[in-house]
C-alpha cells in the first residue's frame, strides 16, 4: 500500500470547499440512480482535497467546472452521457431540474410498479380469493395481503435503487421485463385490486335464500343493526324497538300465524320485509327476521321466524328460517277460559 | 501525435499494472501513474476507471477512515483483475511489437515493390 498525502494537510476552509464542490459534481449526475452516483462519489472527496492541496491556487482553478468532472467521472466509469447538459450554461439549472424530476419520477414509478406487483401477489395470498371478502378473516383477508404488498413495494424501491433492471443482459431480456412491468400496472394490478376490494368497491354480494317459490335478497355484509328512532317502521314499548311479537289464546297458549291491524286497519310490521336485528336475549348474536318458510306469508305474520346471522355477516345460501324460540311457554289463561 | 488519445485506449492496462504493484485511492493512482511518465492522465479519468473496473469485479475495494478528513477507498487487483492484466499486457506486447516492426521495418505494403521483389527472387533461383 502506498500514498501517503502530500501536499501537507489542507486547513479546514479548503475542506468545506471541496464538500460544496462534490455537491456541485452530484447535482450534475441527477439523472443516475442515488446508488449509481453514490458510488461513483464515494472517496472523491479525499482524492479532491489531496490533489488540490498541492496548488494554493482558487479550488476551481484547480480541479475545473464541477460539471467538466462530473462528465469525465461519468464517462470513464461507463455511465450513460445525458442528452441534456447536466450544468453549465444557461441551460444547466434547467438540466439539473430536468434530471431531477426524471430522478423522483423515477421513484414514483418505483412505488407504483411496487403496488401493482403488490396487488396482483396479495391478490393470491387471501385466504379464499374465490369467496367473497370476509372482514371476519381481516388477518388472512386484509393483513397479510397489506404486508406482501408492502415488503414487494419496498423490493420494487431496492431494485429500481440499485439500477438491477437497468443492467440486465442482453437487452431483448432487458425489454421483456419492463414489459412485464407496463402489462402489470396497467391490465394485472386493476383487475387484483379490484378482486382485492370486492364487497368494498363492488356492490355487496347478495345472498339468496330460497323461500319457496319466492327468493329473498339479502346483503351478503349486513348492516349494522341500529336504535330504531322515531318515523322508522316498527313498534316500540317502553323505550325499546320490538324485534318479534308472540301472541297467546284466551286459554294462554301460544298461537302461531297472527296478523295485527292497528286503529286505522294497517298490518302491523316490524321491519321494512326482512330485517336484521339484535336478538334481546343473546347478548351479542344479530338475526334474520323472517315471516316464515311459507312464500304466502306476508311480513307481518307472528311469531317472525329467525335465522341466526353469523360472525362473518354473510348467510348461506338456502337456510331455512326456524320457528323462533318462545319467550314464554304459556301465559295465565283468561279467566274463564275454556269453561264449558 | 495526441498522447491523451493514446493513454485513453490503453488507461485500464496502466491502472490495473499499477495496481498490481499495490493498492492504492484515486489520487495516489493518479500520482503513480505519473511517477511512471503518463504525465497527462487525467484526474477525472482515472477515478471513473478504478470505479468502472471495479464494477466489472476486476478492482476490489475498501474504505479507510481519517480522523481528519474524509475517508480514502482503496482499490486492489481481485484474481480476475490480475488475469485480465496479463490477457491486456500479452495484446498491448503484441499490439505494440506490430506497429514498431511497422513503423522501423520495411515497407512491404506496395504492390509494386512487392512485384518486383518476388521477380528479383524467381530470376536469381533460375
């Protein structure tokens, strides 16, 4: 090993010269990749602060334009020349702009190029991608997928970085790959997204429950249920909505198949058709409101049968709704009642 | 005859032989190129060297640290480096030895001269 300085050690003021010089011969490189010109640069500047030490001579008078080095640098390291001056001229800053913008454009396409191949391999992580989204899974179904996205935007970041496409050989192979890029942010990257976010930007799937010969629609994510407020359908008593209502004979048995009219002869209803609601008596558990398997029936027959909606919101095609179950087996027969 | 152009097809030859005298930062390279009589190299020219050829895997490299400047990157001869020197060396040796016996042999390139050469040859056989 050789080399030790000469010239003596230069003071502190030709120091901060030579860093501001090598940031001028960065700004020149703007248009290669930060890795790129961080290699290139790396030890320059105590090469530059030895070979000027050696004149007392102003620093540009000793090492030249910046831009007259950075082009020298970039040339006998392979680099490809601009077609723009990067500096110098009236043209330069407009250069130095220009490459900067191609620089930053550069990583944006990094980024987008990093979502759509994010997307696409998301996409085929879900769980089920062939079932309809299930918030109930937002580990399989959301979590994971955002984090495959992530770790490939950041490899995209990496990649485009460290300049690795730029540099793949031949060139035919070079091509094929940007081209795979293009097809996949432009025709792959919707299409997984849209996958990705069914049931959030599509319409909600509907699930159909056969109900004899009459199909019953209802959203595969119900909504959640609400305090029914006043102007909403439905029946109150003491401050609370009515969900279902069991009607007993005078001899205090249930009776199945009862129809109420109010004061002005209407059928009463609970809920506008079908509903979901909060069953009182189990804390926690939403059910599907139902007049019953029969199509004839309209809503408005009580007792409501009931379909227990599950966790995950959706119901499965073709349940049955069941009798609901009796708050109370019997109630005090009417006095009377059933006497002879 | 530009010198600059000569030393420029023939600079990674220069770096790597220097080199494999010992590793050396850019500016030590440049100086000892210069020692050796390339006194127009450029400065410029020979760091975008020693980074292309370290790129191409022929130049190693390793940072030293200053506690009073910024640290030096030296560049040393990798296996590859050296073979590729002697392969450069073996063509400039040739490259070399064509255009001396050129420029101080004789001059066989005329057709004429040639000619009549090759007669003066088959007359004295005869």
């Amino acid at each position: 090993m050789t080399g030790a300085p000469e010239g003596g050690q230069p003071g502190p003021d030709r120091a901060g010269q030579v860093r501001g010089y090598v940031a001028d011969v960065r700004a020149a490189l703007t248009d290669l990749s930060p890795d790129v010109v961080d290699e290139l640069l790396d030890g320059l500047e105590a090469d530059l602060l030895e070979q000027s030490a050696e004149s007392t001579a102003p620093l540009r008078d000793v090492l030249g334009p910046p831009a007259l080095l950075a082009a020298e640098l970039r040339e006998s390291a392979g680099m490809p020349v601009p077609s723009a001056p990067g500096a110098g001229g009236w043209i330069g800053p407009l250069g130095v702009v220009a490459g900067r913008v191609a620089r930053e454009g550069a990583g944006v396409w990094w980024v987008v190029r990093g979502l759509s191949l994010g997307a696409v391999a998301a996409y085929f992580v879900q769980s089920d991608f062939r079932e309809p989204l299930q918030w109930a899974h937002w580990v399989e179904d959301l979590l994971l997928p955002v984090l495959v996205a992530l770790v490939v935007v950041i490899l995209s970041v990496v990649v485009g970085r460290r300049g690795w496409l730029d540099s793949v050989q031949p060139r035919t192979a070079r091509w094929g790959l940007r081209s795979i890029e293009v097809l996949t942010v432009l025709v792959l990257a919707p299409a997984a997204a849209a996958g990705l976010l069914r049931g959030v930007l599509l319409p909600p799937d509907l699930v159909v429950l056969v109900n004899g010969a009459e199909p019953v629609a209802v959203p595969a994510v119900a909504p959640a249920p609400r305090p029914m407020q006043l102007g909403d359908e439905g029946v109150w008593f003491l401050g609370e909505p009515v969900v279902n209502l069991f009607a007993y004979g005078p001899d205090g048995s249930p009776l199945e198949g009862v129809r109420l009219v109010d004061d002005r002869g209407r059928l009463i209803q609970l809920g506008p058709g079908g509903f979901i609601a909060d069953r009182p008596d189990m804390p926690g558990a939403r059910v599907f409101y139902h007049p019953g398997p029969d199509p004839a029936l309209p809503f408005g027959v009580f007792p409501l049968s009931e379909i227990l909606v599950p966790a995950s919101g959706g119901l499965a095609p073709g349940e049955v709704p069941t009798p609901a179950p009796l708050p109370r087996e019997s109630v005090v027969p009417l006095s009377g009642a059933g006497a002879p | 005859m530009e010198r600059s152009q000569l030393l420029k097809g023939v600079l990674d030859l220069a770096v790597l032989a220097v080199l494999r005298r010992g590793d050396g930062y850019g500016y030590d390279v440049v100086r000892r190129l210069r020692l050796a009589g390339l006194e127009g190299v450029g400065e410029a020219s020979v760091y975008g060297t020693l980074r292309r050829l370290y790129s191409s895997g022929l130049l190693s490299s390793y940072v030293v640290a200053s506690d009073e400047g910024p640290h030096r990157k030296y560049y040393g001869l990798t296996p590859a480096g050296r073979s590729a020197m002697v392969d450069q060396a073996a063509t400039w040796g040739a490259f070399a030895r064509t255009l001396d016996g050129l420029v101080n042999g004789a001059d066989t390139s005329l057709p004429e001269q040639a000619t009549a050469r090759a007669t003066e040859v088959v007359e004295a056989g005869a």
